[in-house]
C-alpha cells in the first residue's frame, strides 16, 4: 500500500498537545475542605463579605470552569466544624458535602443552593462546633481519595480557614494534625491552604499551619497574606488548582558529562470550542469511528505492517519500510544540548516564529538539579546573556535551535507569584525563514504627521494583558451551553472586551484624530478610497497572473522529469480543470492524476 511522506511541520504543531510518554496518566482530584465553624459566618465591616460564602463562590466558580477546561476532573467537598456529621470513618463534626465526582449540573446546583441560603438556614441543616479534630479531617480527605475508584494522577486538598489556631488549647490535637499532614503528604496528597483575613485580626502562619502545608523540594514556602476580596480568593483558587503538566522531562547537557533534569511547560494554547459528539439516534449513546484500510485490488484489509511509505524521485516511487523511515527522522535522544551563550540583545523581535515554552527544574529525575538550575538562572541574569541550545523535545522529531532567556521571579502586591523563575524557550527561525521584502518606495510622511501620529499611540496606549479579553465566540458558547444545562430561561448576559471602547477613544484622542486626518495628504478619505478600488482590481490582475504562469509551463516536459511537486497547486489545479482531469484536493491525488493522464507509471 503506497503513503505519502508526513509533512514535518504537522509534527511541530502536535508538539504542544502531545505529552511525553513518561508523564503520569489518570484524572486530576481536588477536594474543597472548608471551616464552618461560627467564626467563618462573622461579616467583614470593611468589605462586607463573609468568609464561608466566599468560599462557596470560589468552589461554584472551579465547578464552572472545571465542566468547560477538563470535565473529567474529580471535585469533591468537605465541612470541617459542623454539628452534623457524614463521613465514611463516622467522625464527629466531619460532613462530607458532596463526595469525589465530575463537575456536573446537579452538582453545581447544589451549590447555588447554598448560595442562597442565609446563616440562619446553614446552622439548621448543618450546625456549627467547635469540637473538631483536624485531623479527622485530614483522615477524612486521605479515605475519599482511597475510596475512589478511578485512577488519580494528582491529588490536592484547598484548605479554606479564617482561624489561624485552631487548636490553640489542645496541644494533643496539635500535634495529631500535624502528624496527619505529614502521612497525607508522604501519600502523594498536597494541601494547600486559603486562609482568610478575620475582621480585626491578623492570620499568623507560624501559629499553627506552617507544621500543615507540606511542600516538595524543589518549592519554597512564601507567607502570602490572608484573602478579603472574591477577586483576590479566586486569583489564588485559580493558580493552586491549575493543572501545571509537562509536556516532557527532558536533560540539559551542559557538557563533560554534566547534566540536569528539566520539565517542559506550555504558557499559551489557543482556546477553541470543543469538537462535536455524535451520538445514536436510538439511545443518545456516543459513537466510536473504527478506520480500516483496504486493498484496492483485491479488497482485502491490510495491516500497518503490510503498509509502506514513498518518496517520488526522478519519476520513481521509492518505497521504505515504517522502521526505516523512523531510522531517517531520529537525529539523537531527546534533550536540550548547550550550545553557547549570546548577548540578551541580539536575540530580535522578528525571530519570534511561533509561540515559546517554559524551562523548570525537574529535581525528582536528578537530585540538584533545582541548585544547578538556580545558579545558572541567576548567573545569566547578572551578565544579560541567553543560552542557545539544541532542542529536540520527542523521539524522531528534528532538531530546533532555541534560546533559553533567563526570567526573573516577579510577585503582586499581595505576595502572590505572578511570573515564576526559569528560562522561556524561543525557537530561532533557520535562514529560510528570514526574507528580505522588496518595498515599493512611497512618499516619505511629513514629520508633522509623523509626531501627531506619536501623540495619537501615545494617548491610546494601555497594558495589555490576555486575561482581560476573552474570546466572544467561545464566551458565548459556554454560556448557552450553561442556560441549557441549568435550566436557565437565557445565557447570562456578556460584554465583549475585544470591541474598541469608541467613547474612550473620543474622549483621549478625538481632536488629535481630526488633526491627523486633515495633515494627511489628498485626504485619508480619498487615499481610503483609493485603495479600495486599487484592491479591488488585483483580484482580476491575479487571475491573469495565474493564466500567464500556467502558459508558462510545460506540464508534460515537469510530470515526465518528475518534478510536478515544485509547481504549486493552483497551477496544477487549473491544468487538470482546463484538460478535464478528475482529481482530489490533496497536491499528491492532482499529481498522480496529471501523472496518470501521460501514462507515467
């Protein structure tokens, strides 16, 4: 069976949603463990919240998100402080709220419904005490995860909790919880905590939690001070809970045999609308696509084994086995090669070819890598340098030149990281990908036009950020898909960022725009206007293009050498229309149909 060679680009643009085979498989699982003790319902003076209903909208907000990023996540919840109990290990005061599942419409209502419900109505189904043991909590949270069925790749409990002691009289209690954070942590399991500020009173860390919140090696604690805003909860809900996968863990080879282990992250992935399911019309069961390939001689399936690839050269088919086109495409192992340092500054802004990734340190594949890595950041960082590697980031894909420039650690106002330490890696085009345009020479603008342009960019400038603008059509999307699921007579409304905000524009630069338009020469009107019908008239002038170009060639004289593969396809498109040829839309059908046409095997 013949194949076609597999354009080495695809691989580059499958890179970044495919991962390496040695990352963990199985589902993500996060437990809301949350105080609801009568101290949690206390309304803050200041900003008029109440700490537990911020932890709700925080928990409603992740079921939201979790239905739209990865449904297949696992959430559950936990009340820790409640006079009523139900848990799996009948602990007192421990109610397991809602156990470990998908995100999903009943769930979500559930918890709307508590929304809803004043303090009065809480204490009447649940009831607040103070007589729990957080370490039965704990328990609790290590036997759901133990409970569930499925097999978890990353488990994670938020700890919600506006009191920073909360055995500050029961030293036994203390330690029993300290003793189980420190099973929970050794079980793979990570707390984190979301502590709340109280009306008046400061969270003091080192009192109690410091001794609760494990981290790994290759982390470092950092106090961040306690939440009052929904804004600055769901900001600390929304880094604690995102999936940090690799899209490999690779080596750098510094050379003489020195190496270190590294993670591979994506910062940026396009968001689209989810692929459509179909479905049997009978029962609403999704439907599974099964290909098979046949002969077409005989009609037979053929197996991958009994398939081959090809390269046509000279008016020949060479043909290849699968194991020796895999030989061809293997340059060397997987990995980042040094290669040498280069000046921060002679890495341009048009070297960017397609989106970066981000370079960590992996400390679990190679004890001291974090040390190496640290010192090396910090070095690059000192003398402005960036380091050109060699990149190869999975089996049989080819080698890429990058630059890995060193990024400082930055944090907001309230302590929360917000760029991490490490080396964003830019990919370096090859010389091919750098072209030297050939501009018509135009009439130089006027200086004066040119500096009340400048005023214009200079009063409408403003920090971008990708988080203040969503993308509409997705936005609205989900959004209906929301009404639907929950019954809601109309989608919630919204508000598209990425339409200019017309009357703000007015405002900060009207009269500079109506200064600009009358300096512009002839009239930004007329000129307007004038390109208009100037585009206009390429369309036909392209079409006549394409007539000359195909009278130019000898189709017979290219199809017989073999080299029909360097006509472009519009040119091989308007020959097979104009002689009546039937073909596909792939370039490699117009081909052997053109090939077919001479009777050229």
């Amino acid at each position: 069976m013949d194949g076609n060679w597999r354009d080495p680009d695809e691989d580059e643009e499958e890179e970044e949603s495919e991962a390496s085979n040695d990352i963990q498989t199985g589902r993500d699982s996060l437990i809301f463990l949350i105080d609801v003790t009568e101290g949690m319902f206390v309304k803050s003076e200041e900003t008029g919240n109440i700490p537990f209903y911020l932890s709700i909208k925080c928990l409603k907000t992740t079921l939201e998100n979790k239905i739209i990023s990865s449904e297949k996540d696992l959430i559950g919840v936990i009340f820790f402080g409640s006079e009523k109990d139900k848990n799996p290990n009948e602990f007192k005061h421990i109610y397991v709220f809602q156990d470990l599942d998908q995100p999903g419409r009943e769930r979500i209502l559930e918890v709307e419904e508590l929304l809803d419900d004043d303090i009065k109505t809480f204490k009447d189904k649940f009831g607040h005490s103070n007589n729990f043991s957080l370490s039965d909590a704990l328990w609790t949270c290590s036997t759901v995860f133990s409970n569930c069925k499925t097999n978890l790749s990353h488990k994670r409990v938020l700890l919600f909790t506006n009191t920073d002691n909360p055995h500050a009289e029961n030293k036994q209690l203390q330690q029993q919880a300290k003793i189980r954070a420190k099973d929970l942590f050794d079980l793979g399991i990570e707390i984190d905590l979301l502590h709340i500020k109280k009306p008046g009173v400061s969270f003091d860390i080192t009192e109690f939690y410091q001794d609760i919140v494990y981290l790994s090696e290759d982390e470092q604690y950092e106090k961040v001070p306690a939440s009052e805003k929904i804004e600055e909860l769901l900001a600390r809900v929304r880094i604690k809970d995102h999936k940090k996968r690799s899209l490999g863990r690779l080596t750098l080879n510094l050379g003489k045999h020195v190496e270190l282990a590294v993670n591979v992250f994506n910062l940026v992935r396009a968001a689209t609308k989810p692929y459509a399911v179909k479905l049997a019309k009978s029962n609403n069961a999704e439907l599974r696509n099964m290909t098979k390939t046949y002969a077409g001689d005989n009609g037979e399936i053929l197996m991958p084994s009994d398939m081959k690839k090809y390269q046509e050269y000279g008016g020949r088919k060479i043909f290849m086995e699968i194991d020796e086109v895999n030989q061809i495409k293997h340059f060397d192992d997987p990995g980042l090669v040094l290669m040498g340092f280069k000046p921060k500054s002679s890495l341009k802004l048009h070297h960017h070819i397609r989106a970066g990734q981000f370079v960590y340190p992996d400390e679990k594949s190679i004890s001291g890598s974090t040390r190496l890595f640290s010192s090396l950041l910090q070095r690059c960082l000192e003398r402005e340098k960036v380091i050109i590697c060699r990149y190869i980031p999975r089996k049989n894909t080819p080698p890429r030149l990058v630059a890995l420039v060193p990024q400082k650690e930055e944090k907001d106002e309230v302590g929360v990281q917000d760029i991490p330490p490490g080396f964003q890696l830019v990919f370096l085009p090859f010389s091919e990908d750098l072209r030297k345009l050939n501009l018509e020479s135009k009439q130089e603008p006027s200086e004066l036009l040119v500096d009340k342009a400048k005023e214009i960019v200079k009063k409408l400038k403003f920090r971008y950020h990708p988080e203040n603008f969503d993308n509409p059509a997705i936005q609205k999307h989900w959004r209906n898909i929301e009404a639907l699921a929950l019954d809601r007579d109309k989608p919630d409304d919204m508000e598209d960022h990425t339409m200019p905000d017309q009357e703000a524009i007015e405002n900060r630069a009207g009269k500079l725009i109506e200064d600009f338009k009358t300096l512009f020469p002839g009239g930004l009107q007329e000129e307007t206007s004038g390109k208009r019908k100037q585009g206009a008239s390429t369309g036909g002038a392209a079409k006549r293009a394409k007539s000359e170009e195909l009278v130019n060639v000898d189709i017979k004289h290219e199809a017989e050498a073999g080299q029909l593969g360097r006509l472009t396809v519009n040119v091989l498109k308007e020959f097979c229309k104009k002689h009546g040829i039937k073909a596909g839309t792939k370039k490699a059908d117009i081909i052997d149909a053109i090939s077919n046409f001479f009777g050229i095997g």
